[in-house]
C-alpha cells in the first residue's frame, strides 16, 4: 500500500502551496477571463454610449432641417398666395376691361345700326312719299280726268304725308 | 476485507520535508483547466458577440459580478477575480472526485490554506477601514471580559471555513466508501454459492453509488462552493461596515 497522508494532518509546506495555488490561479482567471471580458464590456458600452450621442445629434440635426424646410415652404406658400391673388386681380382688371371694351364696341356697332335704320327709314320715306305722291296725282287725274296744278297739289300731298309719316 | 479511509497518497519527497501528494497533481491539473477554459471562452471576442462560447463568458462575469453586487455592494467591484477563482476552484475541486482525481478539497491542507487567505483578506478589510486601533478595540467589545472570547470567534472563522468544506467533501467520500465496501460484502454474501469468479460479480456496486455520487460530488460540490463564496463576501463586506 502506498505513503498516504494522515486524514486529518496539517503541513505546513502543503498549505503554502494551496494558497500559492490559489493565488495564481487569481492571476490566471484575472488575465484570462476578466481582463479581457471586461475590455469588450467596456468597448460595448463604449459604442452604445457613442451610438446614443450620434442618435441625439441626428435628431438635433433633423430638427433643425424640419424648422428649415418648414419656414421655405411657409415662404413659397405665401408667395404663391400672393401671385395667385395678384393674377387674380388682374385677371379680373383684364375682364372688366375686355368687357367694357365689348360693350363700347357693342354700343358702337348699335348706334351705326340705329343710324343705319334711320338714314335708312329715312330715304325710304322720301321715295315712298315721292312716288305715293306721283301715284295719287296720278290717280286723280284719272279720277277727276283733268289737269290739275300739279304744284298746288303736290304740295298739299306732301303735307299729307308728313302728317302720315308722323303718325307711322 | 478492509476499508481504510486515509489522507491524500504521498507521490514523492522534496527536501526541507515537502511532499508532493495527489492533492497538489489535483490541483495543478485543475488549474490547467480553469486557465484552458478562460483562455478558450475570452479568445476572439467581438463587440457583438458571435460566439456562444463569449455568451458563456459574459454570462460568467457577469452572474460574478451581479453576485458581487447584491451581497458587497459597489465598492467592492475589484473583488469579482477572487470571488470567481475561489467559486471556478472549488467547483472544479469538488467535481474533480468524478473524473478519478483526488479531490483536493477533500486534503484539510488546501481548504485551510483557502481559508486563511479569505481570513487575512477579512483582516486587512476590516484594518483598513477601522485602523489597527479600531481593529483591536473592536475585539474588547462590548466590554473587556470578552477579549478572549472575540479572539477566538476571529479565528474561528477560517477554522470553521476550512472544516466545512472540508467535511463536507470527505464525508461525501467517506459515506461512497463505506457504500461501496458494503454493497461488495452484499453481494459477495448473495452470490457465495455460485463457484469461481462469479461470486466476485459486484451486482449491487452497479448503479447504487452513482445515484448518491450525484448527491455528494454534483449537487453538494456546487453548493458548498457556493457556500463557502457567500461566506468570504459576507464575512468581508461585514469587516467592511462594521464599527
């Protein structure tokens, strides 16, 4: 049977080495696990902290951008406001003026009418008033069969006829 | 037959009376282990981690650290290495019975050591934040008659640490031995009358002591691991705040 140990002995020397022991494997865990874990904990937290402070200044910058593109397209709706207004407005000018011009130019056109008619009416009173008047010295002398002063009558006629005139 | 529980086998002799025993291969082995496995888990980390391997690690320093938190308090963050040295040592002492290793835990030598290092970290803990002075009027308190009495509950501490551990390791095997031999008389009692070899059969060695191997090697291993941590935190975060 081999050299055993007494169960319960103490020596010193084999205590000594399991704290030696301990200690290393201190130093062993130290530089294998923890070093190196907590460097890449640090490295995450690291890049959380630099992708949240990207984030914030994005926003900033977002804001900034919607504050920007807000107050241009405020400006441009103003400025269409007032060029749809203006045109309006001289659209409206330009149909009163169109239309003012239409109804000279249909006033004109109206008044030459009239007096087209009225020359018109005119001369065609002259020659009906001649010839009724040839027509009825005409007729009564048949009528009456003899001559009558065709002056005397003529002018009796023509009276006549203005009065008739008058009265159409 | 004979059943014969002794200490850890003597491999050589050094001069100025060093053994060498089984404990100290034990332990030296396991070391290679722990620093193995630390260096496989932490190579080749990644800010994102990729591996399962670095979730382990992360978990591992991190549970430490939570650990370390709850029971000491922030300040005391630079103590998670020792802690999860002390906690890896111990596991892998007491598991190491399992895979036919002496287990170191179960050598008196090595938890006494463990525990006078936790001793000396509770003592200069509790120097450092008292004084020296402080230190010693706290062992005349409440009054001087207890001097004595403090003195020896000071050095109680790593006695009991190391006696628990101890105990708790060699009573698992004492209690697997004892089982063993037993059930060997069992079965060669049953199988008496069958001639030659067959009578050596060890029908009843099969199977039986595993189940109190998980018990005494698995469950109580962690646990009294666990145990003893608790205690180192506890005991130094208390020499920490005390007075």
């Amino acid at each position: 049977m081999a050299e055993t140990l007494e169960l319960l002995s103490i020596d010193f020397w084999q205590t000594l080495m399991a704290i030696g022991n301990l200690i290393i494997l201190y130093f062993i865990v130290k530089k294998f696990l923890y070093k190196p874990v907590n460097e890449i904990l640090e490295s995450r937290a690291k890049e959380v902290d630099d992708i949240y402070s990207e984030a914030e200044n994005m926003r900033k910058e977002a804001r900034t951008y919607k504050e920007t593109y807000e107050d241009k397209l405020n400006k441009v709706k103003n400025e269409t406001d007032q060029m749809i207004k203006k045109a309006t407005e001289s659209a409206k000018l330009r149909s009163e003026e169109i239309l003012n011009e239409a109804i000279a130019e249909a006033d004109n056109e109206r008044r030459k009418a009239e007096n087209d008619i009225y020359l018109a009416k005119k001369k065609a009173m002259e020659d009906l008033s001649t010839k009724v008047s040839s027509m009825v010295v005409e007729l009564s002398k048949q009528i009456v069969q003899k001559e009558i002063d065709l002056d005397a009558h003529q002018k009796l006629i023509d009276s006549a006829i203005d009065k008739l005139g008058e009265s159409v | 037959m004979e059943v014969s529980i002794t200490g850890a086998r003597v491999l050589f002799r050094l001069p100025l009376g060093i053994t060498i025993t089984e404990t100290q291969v034990s332990m030296w082995i396991i070391m290679l282990v722990i620093g193995l496995l630390c260096k496989w888990l932490t190579h080749d980390l990644k800010v994102k981690p990729t591996s399962r391997r670095q979730v382990v690690a992360e978990t591992i320093v991190n549970t430490i650290n939570n650990l370390l938190n709850d029971v000491m308090g922030v300040r005391f963050k630079d103590f998670a290495p020792f802690v999860a040295t002390l906690f890896a040592f111990v596991v892998f002492s007491n598991l190491s019975g399992l895979f036919g290793l002496f287990s170191p835990t179960a050598d008196l030598n090595t938890t006494l050591g463990w525990a006078i290092v936790v001793f000396i970290m509770i003592l200069s803990t509790n120097i450092k934040t008292n004084g020296v002075g402080g230190y010693l009027k706290g062992l005349t308190e409440p009054v001087v008659f207890f001097t004595p009495l403090n003195v020896i509950g000071e050095f109680a501490t790593p006695v009991s640490m190391a006696m628990r551990l101890f105990g708790n390791v060699l009573s698992g095997s004492v209690i697997s031995t004892l089982l063993y031999a037993g059930l060997a008389t069992l079965s060669s009692f049953v199988l008496q009358k069958l001639p030659g070899f067959l009578a050596n059969i060890p029908i009843f060695q099969l199977g039986i002591p595993a189940i109190l191997s998980i018990y005494f090697d698995v469950f109580s291993g962690v646990l009294q691991a666990f145990i003893f941590i608790m205690l180192t935190m506890a005991y130094v975060s208390n020499a920490a705040s005390s007075e």
